[in-house]
C-alpha cells in the first residue's frame, strides 16, 4: 500500500464458532483463535467497495485474531448471553457497545 493511497473502512464482519478453539478463518503459526474480525476497506479513487474490488489494488483487509479470557470481564455486554443469541445464524445484525473490551493498550 502506497503512502499517498487513500483507503476508507467499508465494515467489518465476525467469524466465529461455537468452538473456542476452531473460530477464526486463518492460522497464525498453525494456531487458530477463538475469533477472527476483517476490517474491510476499499481505495477511495474507486469511488465504492464494490469497483474497488473489481480492481488490484482496490482492497485492503485487516484481520485480527482475538482470545477469549474467560476471567475477563471487560466483554462481558458483547459475551452476555442475550446479546448473542441475537445473531444466532448468518446474515444476522445486533449494535454493540465495544469500548468495554478495549483496555489501557488501545
């Protein structure tokens, strides 16, 4: 990515499982996560998601592999157990409150 190439953040989307362990859709040294969250963003010379992609250098995508600390109660509004069952198959959308997760580091 070029220094003077503009990208805009389109969304971000979840991969997950119902297995701690097996959630996120890459590795990192062999090892997957819990959970693994793409920040999609598209080259604003293309004007929209869709003509960036069209294009090679059109996207940019940011994974982040995240764990799960169960002693942690940081995330405890997005891990409550009604919030969840609220997107409970493909497809489905809720609104979270995140700034609970993020710690002193971000």
């Amino acid at each position: 990515l070029g220094a003077q190439t503009a990208y805009e953040l389109d969304h971000f989307h979840f991969h997950w499982s119902d297995n701690d362990e097996c959630g996120s859709e890459h590795l990192f040294d062999d090892f997957k996560f819990a959970m693994e969250i793409h920040f999609v963003h598209f080259n604003r010379k293309y004007g929209t998601l869709e003509n960036a992609a069209k294009q090679p250098d059109g996207l940019a995508v940011v994974a982040v592999f995240c764990q799960l600390d169960p002693d942690s109660e940081n995330c405890s509004e997005i891990l409550n157990a009604e919030t969840i069952s609220k997107i409970n198959s493909c497809g489905l959308k809720t609104q979270l409150s995140c700034s609970s997760c993020l710690n002193d580091k971000f």
